[in-house]
C-alpha cells in the first residue's frame, strides 16, 4: 500500500565525507584511479628521474667564463674529473650583442633597440591592461627601471637618456591620472619605434603620419556632405596624394629648416631577436586587423567581396611561408621596375603579416559560425547598423571565444620568423648560431646556442600563453 | 476584462500590409497577409509550429524579407533601403524566445548600448532611462550583474526593459515565455499586461491564452502561412468560425 510522506522540515547542507575531498581525493582520482593509470603514473616518474639524474651533471658543471670550447673542456676536466661533461655558456659573453642585435648592427647605435625595447612595453601596457591603473603602473614602473639599467649598459648619450627617462616618468604620472590617455602613446610608438630602429630624419615619420591626419580630416569634412562611406574613400585618395607627392618634399624642407636625425641603419644590418622581434610584434600588430576584415569579408553578403576574401584567404593559406618568403626576396624582384628599391625587410613582413592573417581570419571564422544567430538578430532588431553591431556585440564575443586560436597563431608566427633565414637575415637559431659555430674560437659547440635561443623564444611564447589564459579568465562573464 | 476595455485604440495606422507574400527557396511561407494595425492596439498571433507567425512578425522589423507586397511601418515603408530599414528598427522594439540578451555586456550595458549608439544619448542619461525601465520591469538591483548570472524569466524581463530603453512605438514578442519555467511564466506576463496597459502596440507571438483573454483587442489565427482568422478575443475563444480553429483551440485548451 502506498504510503503518503510529508516532510515538516528542509535537511540543512553537510560538509562531504573526508574520502571526498583534499590532496588523498586528487591523488586517487588523477594518479591511481585504475592499474593502467598507476603503471603509467610510476613508469613516467622514473623517466623524469632518468632524464633528471643524466642530464644534471651537464648543468651543473656549466662554465661561464672562458675564451674557447676548449679551454671550457679544460675548465670542466679541472673541476670535475677526467670524462665529465659539462655545459660551456661562455660563447655568450663574445656573441651577445650578436645574439640580440644582429652582428652588424652599430655597436654605437645599440641603445637605440634597447629603448624601443623598452619602450615597446610602455606601449603594449595600454593595450593589454586597459584602465588598470595598478598593472599599468607597475609596467610603466618596471619599464623605467629597465631602461636606466639597459641604457647605461649600452652606454646611450646623455640626452637620449634623460629624454627617454623622463618620457617614461611623464607617462608614469599620466597612468596617475587619466590612464585611459596612455592609448595615444600607443599610437605613436610606430612611428617612434621606425624612426629609433631605423634612424635618419625624424621628419619622415612625422609627416608620413601626418598623412592619417590628412585621412581623417578629408573624412570629417566631407562625411557630413557626401556620407561615411564615401567620405573614407575620399580620405583615402587624399591621404595616398600626401603619401605620393607631398610627403617626401614636405619631409626634406622641415630636415633642412629644423635637421634632427639619428644615424640610418639599413634593414640588412639588423639581426638576432631584435629581427624576429620587429618582424613578430610587426605581424602581430597588423595581421589581427586584417584578419577581421578577411573573416567578416569571407562571411559578407557581397559575393565579389566574399570571392576575393576567400581566394586571399585559401591562397596564403595553401602555400608554404617558406614559398612566400623566397617570392618576397627573389621573385618580386622581377616584376618591381629595377628602380624601386623595396626593401628586403619590409617585404618579408608584409608577407608574415598576410600568412598571418589568412590563419586569424580562419580562426575567427569559426568562432563567428559558433555565436548564436540570436546574436545577430538582437543586435539589428536594435538598430545598430553593420559596423556597430559587429564592433560591439559580435566581435567583442567572437574574439572572446577564440583567444586561443588567436594566440596560437601569434605563437606560430613568432617562432616562424626564424624562417626568414632562407631568405639572408640573420635570425637568432640559425642565422647568429652559424657564425658562433664558424667561430674559430667555439668551433664543435653544439647544444648551447640553441639551448639559449630556445630559451629566449619560450620566454616570449610562454609570456603570450600565460596573458591568453589570464585575458580568458578576466573576460569570463558567463558564468557557465 | 475590466482593464481592457479601458485601454484605447487611436484610428491613426501604426503598421500597413498589404498583399504580403514569402518564399524560403521553393517553400511559400506566408501567403497574402493583409492586415492592418491601429496604434494603441494588443494583436495576439496564435496557431500551430510552421504556420509562419514567427515569420511574420520578424518581416515587420526585416529581420526577414518579403518577397512581394508592401509592409509600411510608421509610415516607413520597408524596401532594400538600410536607412529606411535602421529607422524602422529603432521605432520598433523585438523580444526573442531565447532572450538574446548579450552575453558580453552587464545588464546595465545591455539596456544602453542601443540608445548611446543609436540615438546619440549621453550615457549618463541613457544609464537613467535604463534604470527607470529597470526599475520597471522590477530588477533594478541586478544591473551591474551578468545575464549569465540571472533566471531565465529575469533575463527576460531584462530584454524587455532593453528594447523598452529605445522608446520604441510598437513592441514584438516572439514567443516570449516558451523557454520559461513554468513558475517564470507569470512575472514575464505581468510586465508585458503592465505595458499593455500603458498604450503601448504590441503584436504578440504567443501560446498564452489566458494572456490573449486579458489583454488583447484581437487575436490573429494562423495556419500554413495565411491568415485564417481573426476576431476580438471573446468571439475568438467562444464562437470559433473556421474548423482549423475549433480543431486548434480544442487541442490547446482541451486539457
């Protein structure tokens, strides 16, 4: 007979049983829930205590100062018996400037990467911590420190010193402030880390930027006339007449009026991470943009638009960076008039940051596919049009879903700048780890130099992998 | 219903189709749709899943095309022309079944994303006007919370109160409560016979009968996309002309 239950009061909530919960729980759920799960916890246990055990005496017979290979193997024999084997960094302190700046980059302009280096940061700051007054604080703080550290090593002139010192302390005070202004520093640093890198008039990047100026002005003026769109493409066309035949004249005439210029360095004359640097943080910058404008493209209604997307996007995309390199250097060549003078850096990044471009736009692609049509809907049943809707509603949560793809991507294309050895730049793996290995002096060493440069690039990646992951925790709002 | 009778319908014509049709591919979903709206009115659309309710009033904001015929809203009529189809967005306020709240923005940003972008309202007026509509639809504490972290009939008095937030002139509701619980069902109602009762147009997508019988001057019955019948809830729900609407009405008011 079925019996009828009320129940007159509600059961409070209990803490779980010990079994359930702690280090003991993880442990017997992570390592030895199962006897294949507790086979493979103890068989890759020894093999890290194998590896551990063999390659330590390496390490811990490093040598770090001595003029040759061989007077490191005399180093190590000395101290740590005949046959021990023993680690020689000592290549590092001849090859340094090499490593980090290319070998012929001037020895007496070396504070010049050294500041944009730093300076870069102070830029990035913005950007990856928009607002925080805190992190932007301890960055711009940091920055300081290490450009009065590295700029004294580098032995900078007094002037650029104080100026860039006192740079960094003003934008400190402005991150004080009103941090959400430190943006337009930000802007500006691309033409301020060309004209430190490069060098020569510091009239030309001003007056080349002079030309968004010219862009957005022609824009505002006639936007109110002739509508949006055709505004921007009459402020194009203005800014391309500045850029072609105002530019250049403009640019002489204030040199010779008022002359500032920093010595010219050649882009062949660059080297080492200060080559991967610039092409990655280049690419970076300018691929993330491009890839979309590619990825809304391929998604566009507009069937030409869409065509020529997607025909940009599967051709970069099925040929080998490799391939595209060795075009950018040997095959453009032939189809430039001998005349122009391209320079060999500028096509390679150019090249990068359209392979890198082709991936994000794939990448966003797909998240763009996955946000739910409602999405769409919500934002045009508001009236938002085009641009807005995808700038506030679709990319913001588009972009959200593929950070990591993103970062992947970024990841990639920063380790593939070392493939811009095919094409005779001297990047850190192979380009500078040859001539130590020519080097009559550390002829027969092997595993170091690459051990460093792999080092350094991990430092780089494993730094973008870890703001990926904090960026995703930060943006989580839905509470899944 | 007492409340009903009070609430007015002006002669003024908030929204005109006439000989409306639509094709998706080779299937013709609506077909011949006339129908007028005076301002001021409560219309409910009713009929089985397919018979193209959704798709209509999703025409009258173009988030779907037709493909022959004239829909005029406001005196607006929607052709191939952004602008007109923007201007005609802004006066008229959408509610979705699954809410399309989003997801990225606090309830807060939500309710005043349109208007700042929009309508160029200054954000701190917009913020106001969000929370007075908050306040409104009765949750004006979760503003600076997630939708993410809210009930589903609370998000969708949220998306109420964000449509609300463009003043619009005509509001549409696209099966608002079929994915609430049960429990939820009521407080969405509420607010929606609150705005009712306030004036407001509204063309309501929806299974709630009850709601209908409350608040409607007329219910619209639809079956493969056309329009069947329509009358004042009372005759509608008593004295069903068509059989396809007895055979509906004895289904859904059956148990």
């Amino acid at each position: 007979m079925a019996q009828g239950f009320t129940r007159t009061e509600m059961l409070p909530a209990m803490p779980p049983p010990v079994s359930e919960s702690g280090t003991l729980k993880w442990l017997r759920e992570n390592l030895f829930s199962g006897w294949l799960n507790s086979t493979l916890t103890a068989a890759a246990t020894l093999f890290i205590a194998f590896v551990a055990w063999n390659s330590f005496p390496w390490f811990w017979h490093s040598v770090w100062n001595a003029g040759s290979l061989n007077e490191c193997r005399q180093i190590v024999t000395a101290s740590a018996g005949e046959g021990a084997t023993g680690a020689c960094w000592a290549f590092l302190r001849p090859w340094w400037g090499a490593f980090i700046f290319g070998h012929q980059y001037p020895v007496d302009e070396r504070w010049r990467p050294v500041l944009a280096f730093g300076l870069l940061f102070a830029a990035l700051a913005p950007v990856l911590f928009a607002g925080q007054k805190r992190n932007l604080t301890i960055i711009l703080a940091v920055v300081a420190a290490f450009l009065v550290l590295t700029l004294y090593l580098a032995s900078a002139p007094s002037l650029a010193f104080a100026l860039a010192i006192l740079g960094v302390l003003a934008l400190l005070a402005l991150a004080q402030v009103q941090p959400g202004k430190l943006l337009w520093f930000t802007l500006a640093f691309p033409a301020l880390c060309f004209w430190l890198l490069w060098g020569g008039s510091i009239w030309t990047p001003i007056v080349a930027v002079a030309g968004f100026g010219v862009l957005y002005l022609v824009f505002r003026l006639a936007s109110p006339v002739i509508g949006l769109a055709p505004a921007a493409g009459a402020g194009f066309v203005a800014a391309v007449l500045w850029w072609m035949f105002v530019d250049a004249p403009v640019a002489d005439a204030l040199q010779s009026a008022i002359p500032i210029q920093l010595l010219w360095i050649a882009s062949d004359k660059f080297g080492g991470f200060l080559l991967s640097i610039v092409i990655g943080v280049t690419g970076i910058t300018f691929s993330l943009p491009l890839g979309i404008l590619l990825a809304l493209g391929r998604q566009s209604d507009m069937p030409i638009v869409k065509m020529l997307c997607v025909i940009f996007i599967e051709t970069i995309r099925g040929v080998p960076l490799i391939t595209l390199l060795f075009v950018a250097a040997f095959v453009l060549g032939f189809f430039l008039p001998p005349q122009a003078n391209f320079d060999l850096l500028l096509r390679v990044l150019i090249l990068v940051t359209f392979f890198a471009a082709a991936y994000l736009a794939e990448v966003l692609r797909g998240a763009l596919a996955a946000l739910p049509r409602g999405q769409y809907e919500a934002a045009d049943a508001l009236g938002l049009d085009y641009w807005r809707a995808q700038r506030l509603v679709i990319l913001p949560q588009a972009l959200k879903i593929s950070i990591p793809g993103i970062v992947s991507t970024f990841i990639g294309l920063f380790k593939d700048t070392t493939l811009v050895v095919i094409v005779a730049l001297y990047e850190p793996l192979k380009g500078i780890t040859h001539l130590v290995r020519q080097d009559i002096n550390w002829k027969g060493i092997y595993w170091e130099p690459y051990i460093f440069v792999g080092a350094i690039f991990f430092i780089f990646c494993f730094s973008m992998s870890r703001y990926s992951k904090y960026l995703e925790d930060k943006l989580k709002t839905d509470h899944r | 219903m007492a409340e009903a009778a009070k609430m007015q319908v002006s002669d003024e014509v908030a929204i005109q189709i006439t000989g409306m049709n639509k094709w998706y591919g080779q299937f013709h979903v609506l077909r011949d749709i006339n129908m007028t709206v005076q301002r001021g009115e409560r219309i409910v659309i009713c009929g089985p899943s397919g018979s193209g309710k959704s798709t209509l009033i999703r025409c009258i904001n173009r988030l779907e095309e037709h493909q022959q015929g004239q829909i005029i809203v406001d005196g607006t009529e929607l052709t191939n022309d952004l602008k007109n189809i923007d201007k005609v967005r802004s006066e008229v306020g959408m509610v979705f079944q699954h809410f399309n709240l989003f997801p990225h923005l606090t309830i807060l940003e939500n309710c005043t994303l349109a208007p700042i972008w929009v309508r160029k309202v200054p954000k701190k007026e917009a913020e106001e006007t969000a929370m007075h509509f908050l306040t409104k639809v009765k949750i004006p504490e979760q503003a600076h919370k997630y939708p993410g972290q809210l009930s589903g009939g609370q998000q969708q008095r949220v998306a109420i109160a964000r449509s609300l937030c463009m003043k619009p002139r005509i509001m549409l509701f696209d099966e608002p409560t079929s994915a609430l619980d049960p429990e939820m069902i009521k407080e969405v109602l509420d607010t929606m016979i609150q705005l009712a009762e306030e004036g407001m147009t509204m063309l309501c997508v929806t299974h709630e009968m009850g709601f209908a019988q409350a608040v409607a001057n007329r219910v619209i019955f639809m079956d493969q996309g056309q329009i069947v019948e329509q009358n004042e809830p009372k005759e509608f729900f008593n004295n069903p002309k068509s059989d396809r609407t007895k055979l509906f009405l004895s289904q859904i008011l059956g148990h």
